[in-house]
DNA sequence: TTGTGTTTTATTGCCTCC
DNA sequence: GGAGGCAATAAAACACAA
C-alpha cells in the first residue's frame, strides 16, 4: 500500500493527458490545502469509476460533472467476488492484471479487496455466534435437566434416610451406622446395589457398580464428564472450530476468548460443581448400602 | 418527497514484517 | 524505511417506509 506518503488518484489531473494517471501522495494533497474527502464538491475532477476507454473521453467527463463517488458495475462486483472467493488477499500481480481487466486503479481494486475482507470477517464472527450460541443453549438445557435430576435425587436420598432412621427405631440395639457390618448375601446385594445404580447413572453419569468375582461391594468409578466431548470441542475439534478460525483469523493472540465466550466457560464450571455433588450423592449413596447391609 | 437506516467506496493512522 | 494489512471512520449511493 502507500503510507507514508500515501498515493491517490486525482483523475482531474490527468486531463490533456492520453496515458498516464496522475498519482499523487496525501503530502501532495495537503500541500494542496484540501483533502479527498473534505474537498469542495465543486471541484472538477473525473469520476473515480469509469472503463478504460472513457476514462480520458472530455464529452464522457463533462457529463458526469460534478464529481461523485461511483459504485462498480455488476459485472466488475462479479468478477471482484470471483476473485476473492479464489484467495482472498491480493499479490501485487493479481492486482495489476485485475485492475487492467476491470478498467479501474490498482488501488481501487486493493481497497476493494480490503473492505471485502472487512465484511468477510464480520460475516463470519455473526456465523461463529450462532454455533457458540447454539452450542451454550443446548449446553445450558442438559445443565439445567441435571439439576433437576440431582435435585430429585437429593430428595429422594432424604425420605430413604428419614425411612431408615424410622426402621432403626423399630429395632434398638442395632446400630445403623455401622460400617463394619458384616458383607451382604449376594444375591441381597445386587439388588440393593442395582436400586443405587439406576439411580446414580441416570444420563450418562458415572455409574456405581458392583464389582462382579468378589464380595459384593460398591466400586464407585471416577466421573470424567457429564457432557460429551464434543460439546466442548476440545479434543474433537469440531464444535468450536469456528472460534479456532477466529482467533487464527485474528492473528494476534492478544485475546483468549474469555471475554467474549465467557458464558460457556461459566456453564461448563456449574457442570463441575454439579459432577462434585454427583459425588456427594454417590458417597450418600454407599453409606446408605452399608446401612441397609445392617437392616439385612 | 423526504427522512432514515444500510451498504459501498475510499481515506487515515497505526502496526507489523522484511 | 517502505509495503501492505487492518480498524475506524467519512461520505456518497442506495433502499425503503411514511
């Protein structure tokens, strides 16, 4: 480009002149005493649009006087979007054979090329919204589905322990919390273990288990995640490949998606807060078989 | 017709890279 | 230090409702 000394294009200099366009710098403007945009609309200058046969052609000029800004033709926009859809930045080659096939300044092309980019990116940051959206919205109702269930669940812990306390009236002398209660008969066991488990691993929660072969005991395994991993995209990648566009997008690394993100990142903190109560219910859980192995 | 909102073209200033 | 990219912005062109 032309900073520092940038150039542009004064068609009205280019007037008496077969060939060659006038390029000047913003150097050359100020020192003019006006600026392309603040200039006096009364000032004789070529449009900046025209096709290359028209361009120098006084009878062309003077019709088009005063001077506006001109949108491209159609079928220079076509050839423009082709082009970009090709490779969206511009080499200097590219730009010269273009500018020469569309009639238009290698500069005009450029900027083209620039504020096409502009929209491109705005397009596809309201493109990565909507998958984050949709991805947090589904995210926040499997949330929500498992508070209730662990609500439930809570409750349900409650009443079975307010039933036992009752059953530990009607028999005195047997203590109820003790651990050290002798093992289960199997089949007893399996039965008070399968209650737990259906209870436990509704979802695709981490599920107590009796562990088949030795005596009947609860095994509670570790919980790695409620969601599937592709609701994170983390491993997967697929998800939140948008947001990886992005951020390659932006190039700059100066942003780490938080701010902007920042509501999945707070779901994703409630599911962890929810897989640790998972784990005081699993713990309640066990407690409860031990007791129900005294009652038996 | 006119007021208003949106889109498009272009400039400016700053930044990075070589 | 020049070239080129980007964000912010101006202003013309356009769309459209009232």
């Amino acid at each position: 480009m032309e900073s520092g000394g940038r150039l542009f294009f004064d068609p009205s200099a280019c007037r008496g002149n077969n060939n060659m366009l006038f390029l000047g710098t913003t150097a050359d403007l100020a020192f003019r005493g006006r600026s392309i945009l603040s200039m006096d609309e009364s000032s004789k200058r070529r449009p900046f649009f025209s096709s290359p046969d028209d361009l120098f052609d006084d009878e062309y000029y003077e019709e088009q006087l005063p001077e506006k800004k001109r949108r491209l033709t159609s079928e220079q926009v076509n050839l423009l979007e082709k082009s970009f859809e090709e490779e969206n930045k511009l080499e200097p080659e590219r730009k010269t054979q273009l500018a020469k096939k569309l009639g238009l300044q290698p500069r005009q092309v450029a900027v083209w090329f620039q504020n096409r980019r502009a929209r491109w990116k705005t397009k596809q940051l309201e493109r990565d919204y909507d998958v984050l959206k949709a991805s947090y919205d589904s995210l926040l109702s499997t949330y929500d589905s498992i508070v209730k269930e662990n609500e439930k669940l809570k409750s349900e812990v409650v009443s079975l322990n307010e039933k036992l306390q009752l059953q530990a009236k009607d028999m005195p002398g047997e203590p109820i919390s003790d651990n050290k209660a002798e093992p289960l008969p199997v089949e007893i066991a399996q039965i008070i273990s399968m209650k737990v488990e259906d209870r436990l691993s509704t979802g695709s929660v981490g599920s107590a288990v009796v562990d088949e072969g030795s005596s009947p005991q609860l095994v509670v395994e570790s919980v790695d995640s409620y969601f599937p991993a592709e609701n994170y995209g983390g491993n997967s990648g697929n998800s939140m490949a948008p947001i990886e566009r992005v951020q390659s997008e932006e190039e700059d690394g100066s942003d780490d998606g938080r701010s902007i993100f920042s509501d999945v990142f707070v779901a994703a903190e409630a599911e962890q807060q929810n897989q640790e109560e998972g784990e005081v219910l699993r713990w309640w859980g066990n407690i409860m078989l031990n007791n129900a192995a005294v009652l038996f």
